[in-house]
C-alpha cells in the first residue's frame, strides 16, 4: 500500500530544498510542486530495461514512496541495458540491488519492494494506494493485467515498450481517455512479436524511452503540460525520429466503457496464450524435447538426426553447431519442402523459444520425427561445449 503522509511530511527540510533547488526555481514546480512529488506515490513494475530509468528519475526528483515489482535475479545479460543494476550485485534480487542504488540517489525516499511476479491474485492488493503505474514490463499477459488494474483502481498507467531501435511511449487513462484495451483488444498470437531476449535491443533504447515515461509520470504528479493521453509516440533510433498517432477511446471497450464485460482481474496468461515470464521458456514439452547431453550423444550414434538451426544468419557468428542447416523460423513455412518427415530432425535456436514454435509449424505440416532442443545453443554450451559462449 502507498504511505500516508502527514502534513508535517510534507514539509521539506533544509537538505531537500538545497537537494531539488533547480525544481524550486521553476515556476511550473516550485515549493508546492516538490511537496506534491515529496507526497507522491509510483507503482514501478519491473526493475529492468525500462524500470531503470523511470526509477532513478523518479528518485532523484523526489517522488515519496516508490514501490518496485520484480521477481529476478540480476543475470550479466542485463548490464547493458538496466543500468540501475552493476557488476557488484550480480545474483541479488533484482527488487533488492534497485533499491540499494535508489536509496543512493536519494535517502528522502521510502521504497516498498515486491519479489514476485505481478499477478491476478496479488495485483489489486500490491497496487492499492498508489497515484499511479508505470508499465516497464516486456509480456503482453502482464500489460493487460497493468491495465485492466489501472482501469479498476482509477489510476494512470504510462506505458512504454521497445524492441531493437523502437520505442513506444503512452498514458492509459480510462478516467478522460483510452485504456490499453481501447487499442489493443486483443493480443497477438502468440509467437508472433518476439521478445527483446529473442530479438535484441539497442542499449540505450530503454533509457530514452524510460526517461520519457518518467517525464509523463512527473507532469501527472505535478498535474502541469499536456500528457501524452489520446496519443502514442513513436520513437525509432535508427531515424531519430518521433511520430505521434491519436487514439480513441472504444466505447465497447470490455473493460472501461459503461458496461464493462470485464470486471474483475482474468487469467491473463490463458488470454494471451503465453507466460508473463520467460523462466520455463526454451521447452516445447517434454514429449518433444531433447536436451543438450541426449542431443550430443545422438548426434555421436551411427544415425545422428538432422540439425536445423532455426536463429538469424548473424547470430552465426557468435555461436554455431557444426553440420547444422541454417533455416531461420521466419523462412521455415516456405521451406518446408527442403526437409524430409521421415528422418530425424532436431531443431535449435538461441534458448528453445523460436525452435518450439518451429516444432509446431512442423508438428503442424505433419512431421512426428521432429525435437526441439531444450535450451537451445545456450544450453548446449553449458551443459556439452563449455569452450562456446553463452549469449
């Protein structure tokens, strides 16, 4: 729950008003602006790419209480993106190593932490009393669920999502605007927008669009500018280049229109028809799963199945399986002639992601002979070939 803070909290000392002196000296903030962010609470989900920004600047300009909802560990992975994340808490809980480097920014805030993942059981409960969310989430089930949440408790929800060189940047506000679900009813099917694990992200790509969400976030507090409700904007690095689309409200919407078809918190995992983690990801089930040792051994028999590397032709470089055909997953349907269904086929990929859903294109076209290899080449790098990197 978001703190209470009385009226003599609200005061600020002598430090503080040395601390936020350039807010002080803007008309549009001022003594009563920085008490209004003194007396502020923000609902952070996900201390990652996006988290990182959106919280140091939040921190550093004074915002009360900010609740943090993560339910990682710091990985290396993470350090050339999440920069409120070092060498020196790798293995910490995500939720622990963002607070340690907040409270260092600044000592005046209080931080709630949250080590779970964001549910439909524990949402409600976590997010009661804050003044808003900010969505620094990158799966569809848990962006519905920040909303649909926002929506029932009344609250902005400043959105923001990347993938390589884009950016996307809104606020949800079902009270004078669209919800998230005004726009995107319904999600896409699965597989077919890859992840920023699967698909990558420019390193700087989170920090500008995190810091456009914290940007949005303080004007709310603050209740000064125009926000970005009713409109998205869209950011490509690789152009340098902003646009802006209009959004509408639907007025049949199921979950902030009238008479809402939704009204309490759904499965939202069976709705998007994926995980709101990656953690068990890599696996097409254990009926046609293969791991890296029983691959390696099949791969020495005197009828090694044939490989299929199902990855993009740079990711070659950084790491390969010798005697492997390269047929990246968005070429496979119409490649589909090149394999035979009556041999031995293993596919592979980066973790076993994109090759479980090759494993159902092929299920799918009627091949039984088919496996996926668990983990992908990072896990056959780890468990047979630890001479390859792991990426």
């Amino acid at each position: 729950m978001a703190l209470t803070m009385t009226n003599q909290e609200l005061e600020l000392t002598h430090e503080e008003i040395r601390r936020y002196s350039r807010h002080l000296l803007i008309p549009e903030v001022g003594l009563d602006g920085q008490k209004k962010l003194k007396n502020s609470s923000v609902l952070v989900i996900g201390t990652g790419g996006l988290g990182s920004p959106v919280a140091m600047y939040l921190a550093a300009a004074g915002v009360g209480h900010l609740g943090l909802v993560d339910y990682d560990v710091v990985d290396y992975s993470n350090l050339q993106r999440q920069v409120i994340h070092g060498s020196a808490t790798l293995g910490e809980l995500k939720v622990d190593s963002a607070k340690k480097r907040l409270l260092d920014i600044n000592t005046n805030i209080q931080i709630s932490t949250y080590n779970q993942l964001f549910t439909s059981a524990n949402a409600l409960e976590i997010a009661g009393g804050y003044d808003l969310i900010i969505d620094g989430t990158d799966n569809f089930p848990t962006r519905y669920l920040v909303n649909d949440v926002c929506v029932m408790l009344g609250i902005p929800n400043v959105y923001g999502s990347i993938f390589r060189f884009d950016g996307q940047v809104s606020v949800f506000d079902a009270g004078d605007g669209p919800c998230y679900r005004c726009i995107f009813p319904e999600p896409p099917p699965p597989g077919l927008v890859p992840s920023c694990a699967e698909g990558g992200v420019l390193g700087v790509l989170p920090g500008t669009v995190g810091t456009l969400q914290a940007t949005e976030a303080i004007k709310l507090l603050l209740g000064i500018g125009t926000s970005l409700k009713g409109k998205m904007m869209l950011y490509n690095a690789l152009e340098m280049s902003f646009d802006f689309i209009k959004l509408r409200k639907n007025p049949n919407c199921k979950v902030c229109s009238p008479e809402p078809e939704i009204t309490e918190l759904i499965d939202y995992e069976a709705f998007c028809g994926m995980p709101m983690h990656d953690h068990d990801l890599g696996s097409a089930g254990a009926e046609w799963d293969i791991t890296a040792v029983e691959l390696d051994a099949a791969l020495k028999s005197l009828n090694p199945p044939h490989l299929i590397d199902v990855r993009e032709p740079h990711e070659l470089q950084i790491a390969a399986l010798d005697n492997a055909d390269l047929i990246p997953l968005g070429q496979l349907a119409g490649r589909l002639s090149e394999l035979d269904s009556a041999e031995e086929i293993v596919l592979f990929c980066k973790s076993g992601t994109r090759s479980a859903r090759a494993l159902e294109l092929l299920a799918g076209a009627g091949f039984r002979k088919v496996k996926n290899l668990k983990g992908g080449i990072n896990a056959w790098a780890a468990e047979v070939d630890p001479s390859m990197p792991v990426y």
